[in-house]
C-alpha cells in the first residue's frame, strides 16, 4: 500500500519502527514464558504423579506372593486395601487411583476412576509414561507405572495447570495495550529527542540567504551525526559567503571601471553633436551615441548603487526632511519627464510631514516609481500621486493606467534584474535594477513597499515609511 506523503517523517518511520519491534519482542517473550511455565507445571505434576505411583508399588512389593491369592479372587489383602484408602482418600489432593494385575483384573480404584479405563497399550512400554486424557471431570494427568504384576495407574486432574496458565495469559491480555501504548510514546519521544536539532537546522538552512550569509547554524561540540551535519553546513555556507563576497567586489570593480569610459564617451557624444562642423549624419549618430551612453550610465549607477548596499558600504543618513517638498519636487520632474509622452499626472494628495531620513535616497525611490509609471504607460494614460499621513507612518502611493503586472511577473519585480516580458517590448531603457534599489532604500528607513495590479488597468506602488525609523533613539 502506498504511504501517504504526509505520513513520510523520519519521526513516524522510526516510532513505527521501534514499536513494532517492541510489540514482536513482548509477543515472543509472551509465547516463550506460556509455553516455558506450561512444561514446568507439567514437569511438576508428572514428578509428583511418579512419586505417588512409586509409592503404591514399593507398598505392594513385599506382598507379592498374595499375587496369586489376589489373582485368584481379584482383590487385595484388607491391609494394604485399607493403607491406600487411608493414603488416597485422605489425601487432599485427591489423586484418582487404579491398581491392575499385567492380566486386566482391577484390584483397586478410586471412585472417579470408572470413565478412565485400562492405559493405552503404548503406555506399558516405558516405565513410568504419562498421557493428557479427557474426563467427564475435564482433562487429567495420568501417570502409568508397573513391577510385575501390578500396572498403577494414577491421575490428576490439569485444571491448576490450566487455571494458572489462564492467569498468565489475562496479564499479558492486560499488558499487551500497555505495551504499544508505552512503546508508542516512548518510540515518539526518542525519535523527537533525536530529530530536534534536524528542526532547527531546517529552520536554520531556511532563513539563510545572500543577505545573511555571516549567520551560523548554532554548532554542538559532539563528533556524531548531527555535528558533522552542522559543521558541514556551516563550511558550505562560509564558502557560499566567500564567493558572494568576491561576487559583490566583482560586481562593484566592473562598475567602477566602466563609470570613465561611459564619462569620456558621454562628453565627446555632447562634443560632436554641438560641433558646428558636424553635418545632420554625424549629429544623428552622436544623438544615438549619447542616449545609448545615458542609458549605460544610468545602469552602471544603479549596479554600483546596488552592490555597495549589498557590500555594506552605503549609509543611510537620518536628517529630519520635508517631506511633503521632495514630493512635490518629484511631481514636478515627472510633470516635465512626461510632457512628451503625452501623459497626465496628478499630485492628488500632500500632507505637510517632517520625517527623518536620507533625503537623496529617498527622492531616488520616488523617482524610481515615477519613471516605471511613466515608462509602463501608455500615451494618453494618467498617473496619480498621493502621500498621506497616517498616524506614525506616511503612505505615499503612485498609480498608472499603465499596461500592469502579470500575477505571475509580481513575486519577482523586486529581485535585481528581473523585467516582465510585456517590459522588454514595452520601455527599452530598463536594466531590471530600480524596484530592487527601491526596496532596499525603504527597508533601510525601516519601511515597506506594496504594489497591487491588475491588466488591463494599471499598477499602484504604496511606500509605507515610518516618519521616525524605529532604530533611531
Ligand atoms: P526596469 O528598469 O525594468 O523598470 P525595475 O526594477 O524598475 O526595472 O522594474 C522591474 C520590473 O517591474 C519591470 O521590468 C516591469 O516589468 C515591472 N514594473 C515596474 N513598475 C511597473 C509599472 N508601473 N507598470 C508595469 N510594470 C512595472
């Protein structure tokens, strides 16, 4: 039968495991302790059986010549007839007695004897044989022994046997359902126990990403499994984090190496295209050369700006800024940046608010949601911005009728590099690099970004800001 996914945990396998094996174990010594006390009260009873019979015929012994006499009427003298009555009938026990001659003639017997009969033919070949028989007072024990020409037979009844073997098997009735439940629990605690540092490695491996890769899985100082589990897992990310670092520098090497020639080539596009010599071919070229550059510029930027906030080596200054005039200067460079575009854009809302933060980076945000706005949308299309003071927190939100997001383009437009499809045929000029910049600069003021689209019908980016970030005293 297959198993359910849900059942597949270690920790179940395990418990079923240990269970299963705890329940064979107590079944076997079940069956092993039956089986052991029934031939040891057997073994009793039979050693009890044979002394008894012994005893009869050591009583008969020295009247073996009043054999004949017996044979002849088929009794026993009065004396011995009256010793076994006085050692039989007497007896607690209450052994039921047969005495023969070889020749079948009953010399004595006790009054439950009738139903017995003579012993099986095969009992006479040893000296003494016992046999299991059925009688109307239930199963008995008997013991058949014989010195010419007596045959003793005597009996006992198995019940005690029975009775003590049933005892046996009611408490293990009772402990069997303790014995799962025990070994259930116990199997369940253990393979916690065991597992428990597996959890918070899990928990551990999950939260590690490229941003906290200096994090470590706390280690334990034992050489078994799970320490060389932890201390392998620490090696990989510290390799991990090596090459990221290496990555990081990369990253801000190139871009650093690529800012001078993009300045030299920007300056000699502007150069050729005011040269009064220059004819209309040279100067249409110059244009492209200086766009393209712009462009590369602008993406160099953004590569820089971003592996250094990933390097560490950007701070973020905290000064108490007017709020409500940076965006109000960022509506105005919008108003200008989509003016060919033919575009319309609202400042709906503006509350005065004083917050403290870097005021450069945080224009930078803002221009970054209003480029995208601009950029996504189409002519004839509006874009809207409001900022609202809300409570401790300011919500600042710009909304397009643009082309929108794909539900399936929206987890991702955050991450470094990523552009939707429908992006790349849209707008040319995107490196992917803005919303990832723009989150950061948000988280760093302690704040949020949200973004809610639908196509067709336009995307609203929402900046949630503290108005004082949280970390500041
Ligand atoms: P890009 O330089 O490509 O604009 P961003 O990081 O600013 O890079 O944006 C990432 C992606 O998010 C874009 O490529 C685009 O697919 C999507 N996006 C961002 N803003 C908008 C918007 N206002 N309307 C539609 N799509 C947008």
């Amino acid at each position: 039968m297959p198993i359910s996914p849900s059942l597949r945990s270690v920790r179940i396998v395990l418990t079923a495991w240990y269970t299963t094996l705890l329940v064979v174990a107590f079944t076997l010594f079940a069956i092993s302790t039956y089986f052991y006390l029934q031939s040891l009260l057997l073994q009793t009873l039979d050693d009890d059986l044979t002394g008894e019979t012994e005893w009869v015929l050591k009583t008969l012994a020295p009247r073996r010549d009043t054999a004949a006499d017996s044979l002849r009427r088929g009794l026993l003298p009065e004396a011995i007839q009256s010793l076994l009555d006085d050692h039989f009938i007497a007896n607690p026990r209450n052994y039921i007695v047969m005495i023969a001659l070889r020749n079948g003639a009953i010399l004595y017997q006790s009054e439950d004897w009738a139903n017995l009969g003579p012993p099986p033919a095969d009992t006479l070949r040893h000296r003494p044989a016992f046999s299991s028989r059925n009688s109307p007072q239930g199963g008995v024990r008997t013991c058949v022994n014989w010195q010419d020409p007596y045959i003793v037979q005597i009996a006992y009844p198995e019940r005690p046997v029975d009775l003590a073997l049933d005892h046996l098997s009611t408490i293990f009735a009772i402990l069997a359902p303790l014995v799962i439940v025990f070994s259930a629990s116990g199997g369940w605690l253990l393979a916690k126990l065991a597992l428990r540092p597996i959890d918070s490695i899990t928990d551990m491996a999950n939260r590690i990403t490229a941003h906290n890769l200096a994090e470590r899985i706390p280690g334990r100082d034992v050489p078994d499994e799970i320490g060389r589990l932890i201390r392998t897992i620490n090696n990989m990310i510290g390799r991990l984090q090596q090459s990221f670092t290496q990555i990081r520098q990369f990253s801000l090497n190139i871009a650093h190496e690529l800012r001078t020639p993009l300045t030299i080539l920007k300056g000699e596009s502007e150069l050729a295209l005011r040269k009064q010599e220059s004819n209309d071919e040279t100067r249409q070229l110059a244009g492209i050369y200086l766009e393209e550059t712009v462009r590369l510029s602008r993406i160099v930027d953004d590569l820089l700006t971003l592996a250094k906030t990933e390097a560490g080596q950007i701070k973020i200054q905290h000064e108490p800024l007017e709020w409500d005039k940076l965006v109000r200067e960022v509506f105005e460079d919008a108003q200008l940046l989509s003016s060919s575009r033919e575009l319309s854009v609202a400042l709906n809302h503006n509350d005065p608010v004083i917050l403290t933060g870097d005021s450069a980076r945080l224009r930078q945000l803002l221009r970054n949601l209003v480029i995208n706005a601009i950029q996504y949308t189409p002519p004839g299309g509006s874009i809207g911005i409001s900022s609202v003071l809300n409570g401790d927190s300011v919500e600042i939100s710009v909304r397009d009728t643009g082309i929108g997001i794909a539900p399936t383009d929206l987890p991702h437009i955050f991450q470094p590099f990523y552009r939707s499809e429908r992006a790349h045929h849209h707008a040319m000029g995107g490196s992917g690099l803005g919303l990832a910049i723009s989150q950061w600069i948000a988280h760093a003021h302690g704040g949020t970004i949200l973004v809610a689209s639908t196509q067709p019908g336009g995307s609203t980016f929402t900046v949630i800001l503290p108005v004082r970030p949280p970390h500041l005293p």
